[in-house]
C-alpha cells in the first residue's frame, strides 16, 4: 500500500484552529527568506551587467550598432544586418558602453560572471548534507555574512589581479551555495502545511525581484564609480545577515517572541503525522538512491532550472543580436521576462493555499496536471519566439514575459513536492537537485559559443530549440516518477506507523 501525503489535512481536519499570517513568526521567517533569495539574485546576475563599467575599452573591439545609431555618431554604413536591414561593424561607442579600468582581455571579461557558478554548484551539493545535521539558522546567517565581506572585497581584488577576483568570486559562490539549502530546511519548521506552497512562492520570487531591480540600482551607482555597486548590495546584505541573528531560529521551541495560538497552530500541522524536532543521524543511501520520486526531483530540477538560467544568463545577447535592439534599449527591455515571473509568483502566493486545502492529501495528480500545462505552454511560447523573425520585437518580447510566467509557474508545481515526499531530507536533495540544476551556469554559454557564431535568428533559434528539448524531458520525468507520498524510507515514515497502530488495536 502506497504512504499517503503527510502534508495536507483537509480543511475539515485544519479548520480548528487557523492562525493568520500577519504578524505571525511564520510571516517573519518567509520576509527573510525572501529577501535572501532577493540580495543573493542581486549579487550575482548584477555581474553580467556590471562587467561592461569595470573593463577599460579595447581599442581592438568590435561593435555591432544599429544604423540609428550610426547616424547619431556619424558613422557610415558597411555591412548588412541578419534580417536585410543595414548594419554596421566598427569601434565607436565602445565608450558609452564601458567606462572601467581593468586591463583585462576579453575572453577574461566574458568569462568572469559565470566563475560564480563554479564555487556556487560544488557548495549546494554539500551544503545539503550539513543542513540536516547542524544549525540550519546558523548555516543560513554564516554562509550569507561572509558572502557579503567577499562580495564587498571583490573590487579590492579585482584591481589587484584578474586571477585574485575569480578567487574572491569562487568563494563568493561557494558561500552563497551554503545558504540555499538551509533556508529551504527551515520551511519545514515554519510553513504549515497548508501554506507551503505559498510561502515558498513568496520567497523564491525575491530571485525574480532581485533581478529585476538590481540593473537600474547598479546602473545608477556605477556612475559614482563601478565599485560602489558592490559596498552597497555587500554592505546592505552584511546588514540584512546581521539581522537574522535576532529574526530566525531553528526550532519552535527556540522562538522567544512566538504566541501560544502559533505554538498550537504549527504543532497542529506536526500532530498530522506526531512529527517532532530531530536530527537526522543516518541516510538511508541505498534507498535513497533507488527511490523514483528522489530522481524525479532532482532531474526535473535539473532540465527545468536550464530555460530560467538561459534567460537570466542570455536574453540581453538574444535581444542584442537575434532581435537587433539597439544597446541603450537591451538592458531595460531585458527585465520584461521577469515581470511575467513575478506574476505567477502573486498567483502561486495568493491562490496555493486554497488549492492545497481544497485538493487535500492526495496532490499527485494535481501537481503533475499543472506541470504538464505548464510545460506544453512553455514549449507553445518558444516555438512562437522560433517563427518570429527580427522585426516581431514586441511580439517577442511578450511572449518571453509569458514564458517566463509559465516557467516560474511549473516550478511551483513541482518544487514543493520535496517537502511532502522526503521532509527529513529536505536539506540533502534539494543541495544536490540544485547543484546539478547550476550546472548551466557555466557550461550553457559554451554552448551558445558553440552554436551561436555570427548572432543570427537562425542560429540562436537552434538554441531555443534545446530549450524545448529540456522543458519535454522536465515534463516526461515529472509525470511518469515524481510523487508527494511521504516515503517509507524517511524516518518521521516511522513515526506515522507507531502513531496509527494504536488506533487500529482499538479498531480491531
């Protein structure tokens, strides 16, 4: 007989007693996360924009501009653009876009933002395993603290060597890895149950957030100097860290400012299943290992994370060079895509708990119903953006708003399912599905360098492509082995079947 759901009693077992958000420490605790997830998406995706002020220009560059452009420089044009229009390749400009002072080649500047990811996948993987044995507050204040003093270095660095800064930004990312999985473990100590994928929405969208926000604020600052956008996002998350110590804890227990009415109400998620407060002193790695529901989430992590890093990573490229935009509009029209995640993070916040209660226990196949729209959707929307050709600008840009709300809204069908199948666990597999899942991070732009020569529709349609390709195995794995039944291999399993065998002697 297959476990049922830990998670989700319905609302005629929850109605007893339900305890409002406001004000609550459960409100407090998903604000930290959320801002985490915000400063963290901050410093890292400020980099592809920040490298263009701190590289000194290279007399030996190239630039593709527009002939608008042109003609407000009094260029002449020589070339013919990807879509029959007039284009241009020469040196000017090169000013307006980069101001720095860092001799660096451009291989390193190239090179230099997707460093992050090479400290952030080794980190996340291992981190997991820390945070269900140690302090998941102090893994989370730790990791975040220090990030912030390298993050704040990383000019000092810079200036000293190109080889010093991609230290000090390896640690960053190995630091920011650390944090990740132990924010994730404490939404099993402060979400009811009822209201995870709500709040686990509300945090992650502080990744769309800082995204979005992060380019006109760095932007601005650089203009006082390319060094000041670094103190300030490292000096305000040194503060937000510091902070934590006095806003989260570990357990319920711990909590000193708390209310009784709270106490009862997360306990009364807990007394579902009689969960209490352990540390996990064995991984059962042999079942773990074989067990479909572990790799179905690990693998749809890891195929679906690969469309949200190519648009992070790429869409000021695309839109550079496959849609021709003109340089000065790249970067705002850029964060259209993020407006449609937050979108779809406001739906998963305001509608998830409902959902929840209303479906009940039993959320198999209601998560995999909403994954597999999502993901045809998805597909739907890039075969859109293949079709169009330079001049569907805003056609395009529209449609990658709509994707990125489809994408964002397959990752709230699937994501929380960890903390139905595996709660114990929960540090462990989420480190390794998201270490694999940043994989992309670095190796997705040699692909692109691979596939993508001359910046051509056609060419960067070959790399849409592949984000189909991903997006049909996320749907396919999802569908055929993920699962939200607590599983027997988890130990609070154990503690539902000592629970429920008195009850069935009395039945008996």
């Amino acid at each position: 007989m297959s476990s049922q759901s830990w998670t989700l009693p319905r609302l005629s077992q929850s109605s007893a007693s339900i305890h409002g958000l406001l004000g609550s420490v459960r409100l407090t605790y998903a604000i930290c996360a959320f801002l985490a997830t915000c400063l963290h998406a901050a410093m890292r995706n400020m980099l592809g924009m920040i490298i263009l002020k701190m590289v000194m220009p290279r007399p030996d560059d190239e630039l593709d501009i527009s002939p608008e452009s042109a003609r407000l420089n009094e260029i002449n044009i020589t070339s013919t653009g990807h879509c029959g229009s007039p284009r241009i390749v020469i040196h000017p400009l090169i000013q307006e876009t980069q101001s720095g002072d860092l001799p660096w080649t451009r291989n390193q500047e190239l090179a230099f933002p997707g460093v992050y990811y090479y400290g952030y996948v080794v980190s996340i993987s291992l981190s997991g395993y820390l945070a269900d044995r140690c302090s998941s507050k102090m893994l989370f204040i730790v990791s975040l603290i220090l990030e912030a003093i390298a993050y704040i270095l990383l000019p000092l660095m810079a200036h000293f060597s190109f080889e010093t800064a991609v230290i000090d930004l390896v640690i960053c990312g190995l630091l920011a890895g650390c944090g990740n999985p132990a924010m994730y473990k404490l939404f099993v100590t402060w979400a009811h149950p009822t209201e995870r994928t709500a709040l686990l929405s509300f945090a992650y969208s502080g990744i769309l957030m800082g995204s979005m926000l992060v380019y006109p604020v760095a932007s601005y600052l650089s203009n006082f100097g390319w060094e000041l956008s670094f103190y300030v996002v490292g000096g305000v998350t040194l503060f937000f860290g510091i902070a934590c110590c006095f806003l989260m804890y570990d357990t319920i227990e711990e909590h000193p400012r708390i209310s009784d009415l709270e106490v009862d109400y997360l306990m009364q998620g807990r007394s579902h299943l009689g969960l209490q407060e352990q540390q996990v002193l064995r991984v059962p790695w042999k079942k773990l290992l074989t067990a479909p529901s572990a790799y179905a989430f690990v693998l749809t992590h890891m195929f679906h994370n690969y469309t949200f890093l190519i648009i992070s990573l790429l869409m000021p490229r695309f839109m550079r060079e496959a849609m021709e935009l003109d340089l000065r509009e790249v970067g705002f029209l850029s964060a259209a895509p993020y407006l449609g995640g937050i979108f779809s993070k406001a739906v998963c916040i305001l509608g998830g708990s409902y959902v929840e209660r209303r479906v009940g226990p039993d959320q198999n196949c209601m998560r995999k119903m909403l994954y597999g729209i999502c993901s045809i959707l998805t597909s739907s929307l890039i075969w859109i953006i293949i079709l169009a050709d330079c001049e569907d600008k805003i056609l395009v840009l529209l449609m990658f708003a709509f994707l990125m709300a489809s994408t964002d809204m397959g990752f709230s069908g699937y994501w929380p399912t960890l903390l139905y199948f595996a709660p114990s666990f929960a540090g462990l597999l989420s480190g390794l599905a998201n270490g694999m899942a940043h994989l992309s991070g670095f190796l997705a732009p040699h692909l692109v360098a691979a596939l993508v020569h001359t910046g051509s529709k056609k060419e960067w349609n070959t790399v849409l492509l592949t984000l189909i390709a991903f997006n049909t195995m996320a749907m396919l794995v999802f569908w055929f082995c993920s699962s939200t039944n607590l599983q027997p291999w988890d130990p609070r399993s154990e503690k539902k079947k000592t629970r429920s065998a008195p009850a069935k002697e009395i039945l008996s």
